[in-house]
C-alpha cells in the first residue's frame, strides 16, 4: 500500500508564459495552495526550457515558505519539511506538435484524421486527400515544405479498396518527409486506414519513414475510432517531438508521469467534466500563438485549433483576419489607426509584454473578441456529426456532400461555457471576461459562464491522466477537487432571448425567486444588457417571452429553469444575435460605454 | 540580491561567432577543418531530389493496376528522355495500341502494382551552401555541412525581413535618433549595408531597393508599411524568404524608436568594414533574430560573451521599457520589489521600479527588456 500523496508540483510550459501550481493535501482533501509563473525560456539567450519551470518554482517557493529545489533540481518526494510527492508538466512551447494528416475523401477519412490529431493536442498544419483538388507533384512541394512532426495516414474502410490510401502512401514516400526538429532520425508516420492495406503501406514507408500502425480510424463509415491513433500520437510526441527541443530532455527527467501536449490536457479534463455533469459544454483556450476551442454536444467531443489566431504570437494575424475595423468596434474611443497597428506589431516581435495603461487593456481585450469570435467559427464548421454515413447512398454520392454533416454547435443547448488562456483568466476584473466571452461566443436561452482563474486546466488534466498504478488514484482525485474548489470560478449566468425584436421592445419578463423567498422582476428589452449581482447561489427563474422570441423552449414558449449566479452574477443581455454595432462612431461609442457601465467593466474615471 | 529572467538582444563588441552552415540534405562538405573562408566560399554542396511526376498508367491504358507490369517498357532507375514510351498496350493484332510517355526527362524511380501508377523523378536540383561570413571552420559536421567560427561584432534585431545579405557597412544617419530620409540613399550605396538612426519611411525603403542596397538597420518602421513591401498583411513574425534586394533589420520595434545607443555606436565603431546580415526573423518555436555579423581582425581570440552567461535583471542593470507607455525608454533598475502592484489597467504584477531620466517609476518586469553590452 503505497503513502498518500502529499504534494503536488504540476507545470505548464506555455509558448509565452510558464506556469507552476502547488497542490497540497489539507484536513480532508487536495486544495491549490500556490502557484508562480515566468516567462518561458525557449527563446535565447536561454534556449532551455527548465530554466522557466525554475524560475515559476522558485516564485512558488518565494510565496509558500516551502523549499522544493536544491540547485535546479526538483525535490522529489516530499520529506516532510522540504519537496514534493510529485512533478508532472505539460507543454505547448516549441510549437507544440504540429502533425500533418492524410485521408483518402477530405470530409471523412480526413476529417477523422484531423479529429484525432486534434484530440491529442496537436496542430494540423494540413490535411492531404486524395479529393483536396491538388495534383500529386503539389502535394509533394506541400509536404517538403511543411516538415511536419509526424503524420498520420488514414482512408478506406476495412476490406474496402486500397488503391486510394496507397496513392496517398506512394505520395508520402515520393516527398520523403524530413521531420521539423533533427536531422538525423526519420519521421514519425502513424498509419490508421484500411487494414487490408497494411502491408503494402509497410512496403511502401517502412524503410524511409519510422512506421507505427494502428486500427483503422474509420473501420465502417458509421463508425470513427480515435483512440488508437490519439495515444499513438502521445507516445510519438514524447519519443521523437519532446526530445528534440530545447531543455526537454532534462525536463522530461524531472517528470514523474509523461509530459501531454497542454491542449491534450484541457481537452480531457473538459470532456471528463461534461461527462460526469452530463451537460453541454464549450471551453476555450487563447493563448499566445493559438486559440484552442474544446465542445462536448450531444455526448461528442471536439477539438479546433485555430493555429494562428492568437494574443501575442499571432496577433497581428487576428488583425489581418477580422480587419481593423472589426478590432476597433469594440474600442470606445478613437485611436490613430496607424499608431495601433504599429502597438500591436510590437506586441507580436515582443510578446510577452502585458498591459501597463488602460488604454492597452481595452484594445487588447476588443482583439481578444475578434480572436475567439473567428476561432468559434472554426469550430463551428468542423464540430459536425459524421459527414457521407447515409447507406444508401454510394461513395460517389458522398463524395460531392461535403456539407452534409450537421454543426454539433447548438447555442441554445449550451449549459456552460468555460474561458481559459491569459486574456481570459488574467483580466484584472471577472466582468471583463464574462463581457468578452459573451460577446464573442454570443450564447442564446441560458447559459453558465466560468473561466479558468489561474489556468490550471492543463496541470489539472495532466493529473487526471497519470497512468502509474500508485499514484493513480491520488492524482485522480486531486484534480477532481482542484478542479470543484479553485480551478473554476464561476462567473454567473447569461440570460439571453433570442428572435426577431424591434429596437428597444420587450423580449421577455423573468421572474427571479431567491433562496430566502424574495422575488424580484425584471424586464429584458432589446439592445439592453443589464447585470445583477448575485453569488454562487441557486435562483428559481420563469421567464416568458413575447411572441418570436426564444430563451429555451421554442418561440414564444415558457422556460422554468434553476440558475446559479457567480463573482459577476446574472447577466440579461437583450442585444440579439448576432450582436451587431452601429456603424455611426458616436452611436457605436455610446451603446458601448453603456454596455460597459451596466456590468461595471472598467474602472471609472476619464475614459468610462 | 533579487534578479529576473528577461530575454535581451545581443550587442556585443567582441565574440566569437559560430555558425551552422548545414545543407538541407546530406551531402558533400568540399572544406576541411581550419581552412580559412570568404563569405562566398562553397563549404558544402548536394543535390535535392527533383520533382516527380505521377502517371496514372493503368488508368491511361484502361488496364488493370496489377496488368501495368506487362505493358511497362521500362524499369526502375532507368533513365527516361522526355516523349519516351513509358508503357503501350498489345492493341489487337499489333494495331489500335495505346501508350503513356514520359512528361519530362528523369527517372523512373517506382512502379505500383497497387495503385497501377509510376513514378517518374526529374534530374536532381543543385543545392550549395556558402560560408555567409568570413573565418575559419571551425568543425564538420559529417556529410551534412561545417560550424564555422569567426571573431566578430554581433548584434541582434528585433525584426527583420529578407535572407541573407553581405556588404560594406556605411554610416548615414549621424545620430540614433535620426531618421534616415530618402534623400539620404543615392545610387553609390550599391552593394552596401546602411546604418540609419530611428525610422525608416517606406519611400525611403523603396529607394534603397531601386538603388539595390544590400541592407538596412535602423531602429524602427511602420508595420502598417510591410504589407506594400511584402504584398501581403504580415499576421506571424516569420520571414527571411522575401526575395527582396535589400534586407531590413529593425533594432527596436514598430514605429519611429531611437536606435539603442550601444547599437548605434557599435555599428558607427565598424563603419566601413565589411559585415553579413541576415534579416530572417522567427518569433515561436526556436526563436530567430535577425542578426549583424561584422568579422573583426583575429590576433586576440578572448570571448567576452560566452564566458558569461546571461543572469537576467538585477538591481543596476540597464533595461529597455517595450511597450508603452514609456515605449523604447532606457533605464537603470532601482529596485525588484517582490509583492504584486497594481497598474492603471487594475492588473496585478511584478514590477521593477526603473530610473527613466531622473524619474523613479513602476513598470511591469514583463515590459522590460535587458540591453546586453559587455
């Protein structure tokens, strides 16, 4: 019988940030007790990752009194005065794992490829099908060009034909992909298609590749199994990406469990989360290079990365994607044009910088919106139930249906959305990220808002997912309670009618019934946000919406439901979806001055 | 004594540089270990494959995939010429044939039964690798290239566009906080590097491209300009492939920014000599900055910068603030107090109280760059 864990010594090395948590055993369960953070050293003059996981430490050791390192070591276990039990870290520094995909028809054995890549925390830089329009000598160019970390090769049913998935092998071998980091070993390539092509594909790649097979990500159209492919993508990223980079080595020695991919981390915590909640979930990441969106809809789990919609990294490429313009309609006042763009290009060559003025807030915080507004468009698309299923269709047919398969994304079903990633977790008042979570992701009928305070999801879901029989169970129930008692923190609730509405009109009444049996009423007109504060406490909810107007039960229909309040509390925007601004600035300005003041976003002063 | 990682920029005076010339494939090295190099010296040479060409010869036959051996009138690794027959039916009784020739001259480098297709490789491309600076080499790296080893000035940029460049260096801002105008660059800087001070307008860019100037470092630019120099919105810091005739480093940022003075004067020290810059930049995984390598007269070979590592910011250390407000100020750190402080933005964090011209103020450490002169 091995001795309870005691201490906890998780980190995340972050693109930008690295990010070290505490977890200690108090009275009767796992509390967060400290955490520390300093930028990530993969950058010169360093270029070693351990020297930012020692620096955070060290600020964990400064705040808790407790000594966990001797030297740049960490104390491994706890003595009782000085260490810990054990160290676990995540990663998405070095660029994380960038994996290219192959499938035979773009939206299904691709798109299956591209899920499970995703699902196991990695970047897909492109997605080859022998039906993406590309000649073969161009997807060569493609390949060499791109110098993937490892690629997974899928396509065709099993027992179906083999000629497809071969064509895409053959391809592969004619580019002889050279991996991304290391000259001198060959490149991971993890094939997952039709069984009865295994041997040739043996033949064709075993000699210039280093080629892991797997089951068949597709075995029947009706069917996707992901599994096989998403732990062969984890043990690929330990053995080949992590060893490559700078510092890795001796990181990965410190470890007690194998470093994941951070997004890996997140997505399995999210998914644990709605599983044993049994609800609708949205979770969102924004970092410095991606923004990574996480769902769970009708039972399904899916994962985007938007690889280059991010607040340090990418944000210039936020800019270029959603326009100036579209940045600025969310800044109330008005700025040189030039003189911002100039501000945010020195925020991507510089980007670990945060922001000292107000002004800078608010402008990174209108990018922030853009950002996670076109990363939820991606997602949008790609979340979608199994695309070419129909039987009685033929695969010809399913060939030109590629939008046949239906967004999971249902707004209105959504029960909690769930924000993570510095902008987010990091903002200096809880109503700006409740404002910018709405106004990205622009939630319908009624939603739970929370962020991630400190991002922990990724130590926590690194934690989850420790395989070692002894420390199994601890860390299991560590992150569990983390997760409950200060991983969380629960903003409040969004109420918002939806349908056709003129300007300022009524859209629904809600009658709020509290725990000590008061009742309060109140109107929700179009245009309108208005905030109440209220904690983390139950609310009996009636609302009744006028005719056209939807909150959950149909147009028009009745909704009794229980909601909870939070650090900003309930939350009743009435400005329909999508929100849409005035193109007059003084109009625009006003409503978001406005908007601004009904949930206390800004401090008062000249500018709000 | 409280101290705190930062990243800084190299300035340094004196080092030695060392550099991976590697080619992309492995290869021949044609130099040995000591040799002395120009920049223009060849130190290693290979050849990349060619493209290929895929032919769907049993699709094109009508045949079945595993019949496309019969019909095959070559084998592999057999040299084809453009217009050669590939493959060609039996036809019925000698006549109505059909055929598949080679689309170029190359190689047939496989044959598929499975899919019916061939594989036709076209002559390999020629790849060679230069010195880029001037030196000795200092080791080779087997098949694959040479580390070279130079004494130099090195400075780095923050931001830069355009590959690698070499030229003279040619002072024309006289101070670093001078914008170098486009009146200021005339045809005789052919082939040269320009030192410029704090800005550099697109025209004046433009006319150093029209003038093929081999480079220009000065402090800033506008970022709004690089789409009208690189066709396109600029979203990842990643460059060095722009087939451009003038490299560009920016030593300080996005705007109009005094050039450090450690930079400036470095760079006004080599006047006239011969430097290699590379404007390549990569902000993300492995970090790439753009870079000014000016080879200084060997004899005394003491390294002043490796010997040292870097410690980060301390109390006395001279720092730069990099965003505003305050943007490009240079100050002198009075003290790293421990607790968290809240900012006009109500954001709680670490700070560093700084001297900026006589003035004792607060500034997020995050916003703080160390100057790293010897």
């Amino acid at each position: 019988m091995s001795k309870k864990i005691k201490s906890i010594l998780a980190t995340d090395c972050g693109s930008t940030t690295t990010k070290a948590v505490l977890i200690e055993w108090k009275e009767d369960r796992y509390r967060l007790t400290f955490r520390g953070e300093a930028p990530t050293t993969v950058e010169a003059p360093f270029e070693d990752v351990t020297k930012g996981v020692l620096n955070a430490v060290m600020e964990v050791e400064e705040l808790s009194g407790r000594t966990i390192l001797d030297g740049d070591k960490i104390i491994t276990p706890d003595d009782g005065s000085k260490g810990v039990d054990i160290y676990v870290s995540t990663s998405s520094a070095g660029g994380g794992l960038q994996m290219m995909v192959a499938g035979v028809v773009k939206s299904m054995s691709g798109e299956s490829a591209e899920r499970a890549a995703l699902g196991a925390g990695s970047i897909v830089m492109d997605v080859l099908a022998s039906n993406d329009g590309r000649l073969p000598h161009e997807k060569i160019t493609r390949i060499r060009q791109l110098r993937p970390d490892m690629i997974l090769l899928s396509g065709g049913t099993d027992g179906g034909t083999t000629t497809h998935v071969m064509e895409l092998a053959e391809i592969l071998a004619a580019a002889n992909p050279r991996p991304r980091l290391g000259q001198n070993y060959k490149l991971p390539v993890i094939y997952a298609g039709n069984k009865k092509a295994q041997d040739s594909i043996r033949e064709t790649l075993g000699e210039i590749s280093d080629l892991d097979i797997v089951d068949n990500i597709r075995p029947v159209l009706e069917q996707e199994n992901l599994e096989p492919s998403r732990d062969k993508i984890h043990d690929l990223f330990m053995e080949h990406v992590m060893a490559q980079a700078p510092g890795y080595k001796k990181l990965m020695s410190w470890t007690d469990a194998p470093i994941m991919p951070t997004p890996g981390a997140v997505g399995s915590l999210i998914e644990m989360i709605a599983k044993k909640e049994n609800i609708s979930v949205v979770g969102v990441d924004i970092g410095g290079a991606t923004t990574d969106i996480f769902s769970v809809f009708e039972g399904k789990f899916n994962r985007t990365v938007s690889a280059n919609l991010g607040m340090s990294y990418s944000i210039c490429n936020v800019l270029a994607e959603s326009g100036l313009d579209n940045v600025l309609r969310w800044v109330p006042f008005d700025i040189d044009r030039s003189e911002l763009t100039n501000r945010i290009g020195n925020k991507m060559i510089r980007p670990t910088t945060v922001p000292q003025s107000l002004e800078e807030l608010v402008i990174e915080q209108a990018i922030a919106r853009e950002a996670l507004r076109l990363s939820f468009i991606q997602h949008k698309e790609f979340a979608t139930s199994l695309k070419g299923v129909q039987s009685e269709r033929t695969i010809s047919d399913a060939f030109e249906q590629s939008s046949s398969g239906q967004s999971l994304v249902n707004m209105m079903d959504l029960d909690l959305l769930v924000g993570s990633g510095g902008v987010l977790s990091h903002a200096p008042r809880r109503q700006q990220s409740a404002r910018m979570l709405i106004d990205a992701f622009m939630p319908e009928g009624i939603t739970q808002l929370a962020v991630d305070s400190i991002f922990m999801m990724p130590q926590l879901g690194v934690l989850a997912n420790i395989d070692k029989d002894e420390l199994k169970e601890d860390a299991s129930q560590a992150a569990l309670e983390v997760f409950d008692n200060d991983c969380l923190i629960r903003l409040g609730t969004c109420l918002t009618p939806v349908g056709n509405a003129k300007p300022n009109s009524k859209m629904a009444d809600v009658t709020l019934t509290f725990g000590d049996g008061s009742v309060k009423e109140i109107e929700i007109n179009e245009g309108s946000l208005e905030m109440m504060e209220h904690p983390y406490e139950e609310v009996k909810v009636n609302i009744k919406p006028v005719r056209g107007i939807d909150v959950g039960a149909g147009k028009g229909e009745e909704l009794e439901s229980v909601i909870y309040g939070g650090v900003v509390g309930l939350i009743f925007d009435g400005r329909n979806r999508p929100i849409t601004l005035s193109k007059e600035s003084d109009q625009r300005i006003d409503s978001l001055l406005n908007w601004s003041k009904a949930v206390d976003e800004y401090p008062k002063g000249e500018m709000f | 004594m409280a101290h705190s990682y930062t990243p800084g920029l190299k300035v340094l005076k004196k080092t030695i540089f060392k550099k991976e010339r590697i080619l992309p494939l492995k290869g021949d090295v044609l130099v040995k270990s000591g040799d002395q190099l120009t920049p223009d010296t060849i130190v290693a040479s290979t050849n990349l494959p060619g493209n290929v060409q895929m032919l769907k010869v049993s699709n094109i036959l009508n045949i079945d995939p595993k019949d496309v051996v019969e019909a095959l009138k070559v084998k592999e690794r057999q040299e084809v010429k453009k217009g050669d027959i590939i493959a060609e039916t039996s036809g019925i009784f000698g006549m109505f044939k059909s055929s598949v020739e080679s689309p170029v001259d190359g190689t047939i480098e496989s044959i598929s039964q499975s899919t019916g297709r061939v594989v036709v490789r076209e002559a390999p491309i020629p790849v060679e690798v230069d010195a880029y600076v001037s030196g000795v080499v200092d080791e080779i790296v087997e098949n694959e290239g040479i580390v070279l080893k130079s004494n130099a000035a090195f400075i780095q940029g923050i931001f830069g566009i355009a590959g690698e460049k070499r030229g003279d260096l040619l002072l024309v801002s006289s101070g670093p906080g001078e914008e170098l105008t486009a009146d200021q660059i005339t045809a005789d800087m052919k082939g040269k590097i320009l030192i410029g001070g704090s800005f550099l307008s697109l025209d004046a860019y433009k006319k150093a491209l029209s003038v093929q100037v081999a480079g220009i470092v000065v402090g800033g630019f506008n970022y709004y300009d690089l789409k009208a120099v690189l066709g396109y919105n600029l979203g990842v810091a990643i460059t060095g492939t722009e087939k451009l005739n003038t490299a560009l480093i920016v030593t300080e940022g996005y705007g109009s920014i005094p050039m450090s003075e450690a930079t400036f004067s470095l760079l006004k020290e080599n006047d006239g000599k011969a430097a290699s810059i590379n404007g390549a930049t990569q902000i993300r995984a492995g970090v790439i900055r753009p870079e000014i390598v000016i080879p200084i007269d060997a004899g005394n070979t003491d390294d002043d910068s490796s010997s040292k590592m870097p410690e980060g910011i301390q109390e006395g250390s001279t720092v730069r603030v990099i965003r505003s407000p305050n943007f490009g100020k240079i100050g002198k750190v009075i003290s790293l107090p421990a607790e968290l402080n809240k900012m006009e933005s109500e954001t709680m964090v670490r700070v560093a109280e700084i001297n900026i011209d006589g003035k004792n103020i607060l500034i997020p450490r995050a916003n703080l760059e160390m100057v790293e002169t010897e």
